[in-house]
C-alpha cells in the first residue's frame, strides 16, 4: 500500500490537465458535431505541430526561451483558421474535405522537414501522442488561463451572436494550440469527439454534464490502466475515450426529430 500511494500520485497532475483540457473541448466538440467539421481538431492540432517542428528547426527557444515555440504553433494554428474560415466562405459544399486535405498536408509537411533528423521519428511519435505524464503544474497553469479566457470570450461572442465563421476557427485554433502540446495530436481529438459522440442522445445541460464526466472517466481509467499495466497513457485514454463513445451510442438514443 506504500508503494502503491506515490505511484498513484504520480498520476495527479496528467488527471488535471485532461480536466483542463476537457474543460474546452466539451463545448467545442458538441459544437463541431453539430456543424459536422469533424476533422477540424486534428488539421489545426496537425498544423500546429507543424509550427512547432519549424520552430525547432530554427532553434528559436535557444535564441528567445521556450515561448517562442508557443508563438509559432500559435501562429500556425491562426493561420489555419484564416484559411479554413475562406474555404467555409467560398466552397462550403466541401469543406470537411478541404479540412482533411489541410491535415494530410501539415501531416506530410512534418515527416519531410523531420526527415534528415535523427531524431525525427520520436519528435513526430511525442507530437502524435503526447507525453501526458509527465506534464508540470506550470504548464497546466498556462492552459488552464488560456482555456478561461477562451471560455469567456466564447461565451460574450455567443451573447451577440458572434460566434461563428473567423471568431469560432481562432478560438478553437487558440484552445487546440494550448492543448495539443500538453497531451498530443491523438488526444486532443478524443477529447474533443469522443464525449460528444457519447452524448448525442443527451441535450441541454444534461449533454454538457454528461460529456465531461465521460472525458473525465476516460482519462482516469486510461491513466489507471496505464499505470497498472505500464503501457503509453495517451493511446490507453484514446481507447478507453473512444470505448465509452460506443457506449455511450448504445446508452442513450438520440431523440427523435433530432
């Protein structure tokens, strides 16, 4: 029993940054569902990546601190919002298609510019699935600020009725980007569709509720199997997130006329 308590503290801090991280991916996700851009969490997360594999090749931490990658997934992942906000306005008819395309190629765009690095495979690998545990108090902090501020300014763009087109493509961008170096690329859109998914059948309050408690449910068990098992926690709570979306299917029907 010992042994077992600081193992199972070692687990606090990965729990609370998936909290912080649901704690915008719920209401983004339900709404990307219903707007059915389903891709759109792994393009902007993708293209974000992208900023940060720039960024490192450029070596900007090393001339101006670890912000600068920030600031470069940042911009990257705005300017995936302009584009997909011009896409939306000029060929709507096809714009999930046009997201996957912007994925393919921020994807492919990684492997090239890594390809003459030695350490490329484990930098795409650490992108793709995320290093969940061992992410600092600081880190989280830094999240946790930026996903207040993107709650709020959601919910006073929502007030006016201003929540739509580019104001709804730069918040997700800026909510993916606090993210997606937090716990990975394949995180990140589990935290975002799988809750969803899971709750169609629900509406209201009930939805909101009901999807946070299964992301939640999903990080905790995924982090707990992780550690009982030693295996990767970010793919064991992809598994269990995308489990409980299935279930969550079966559970609750989707109301009817809906």
């Amino acid at each position: 029993m010992s042994q077992a308590m600081p193992d199972l503290g070692l687990l606090v801090a990965p729990l609370a940054a998936g909290l912080v991280v649901l704690a915008t991916h719920v209401p983004l996700g339900i709404t990307v569902l219903r707007r059915g851009i389903i891709f759109i969490d792994l393009a902007v997360a993708q293209v974000a990546a992208l900023g940060v594999i720039v960024a490192g090749l450029l070596h900007l931490d090393e001339r101006w601190g670890g912000l600068a990658t920030q600031l470069a997934a940042g911009l990257a992942a705005l300017g995936a919002a302009a584009l997909l906000t011009f896409c939306e306005r000029r060929w709507p008819d096809i714009q999930e298609a046009l997201i996957g395309l912007l994925f393919v190629f921020a994807a492919a765009a990684g492997i090239l510019l890594l390809a003459g690095n030695p350490h490329g495979g484990e930098h795409l690998r650490d992108l793709l699935a995320g290093q969940i545990l061992w992410v600092g108090w600081t880190q989280i902090a830094v999240v946790a600020t930026l996903s207040v501020a993107v709650l709020g300014v959601r919910a006073w763009l929502a007030r006016r009725g201003r929540g739509e087109g580019f104001a709804f493509y730069a918040l997700f961008a800026v909510a993916i980007t606090a993210s997606v170096q937090l716990v990975g690329v394949l995180l990140v859109f589990a935290s975002l569709i799988a809750p969803a998914v899971a709750t169609r059948g629900l509406a209201g309050r009930a939805r909101f509720a009901g999807a946070f408690a299964i992301g939640a449910l999903g990080y905790a068990g995924g982090l707990g199997v992780s550690l009982a098992a030693d295996l990767p926690a970010g793919a064991a709570i992809v598994c269990l997130l995308t489990l409980l979306a299935g279930a969550g299917l079966l559970l609750w029907r989707r109301p009817a006329g809906d």
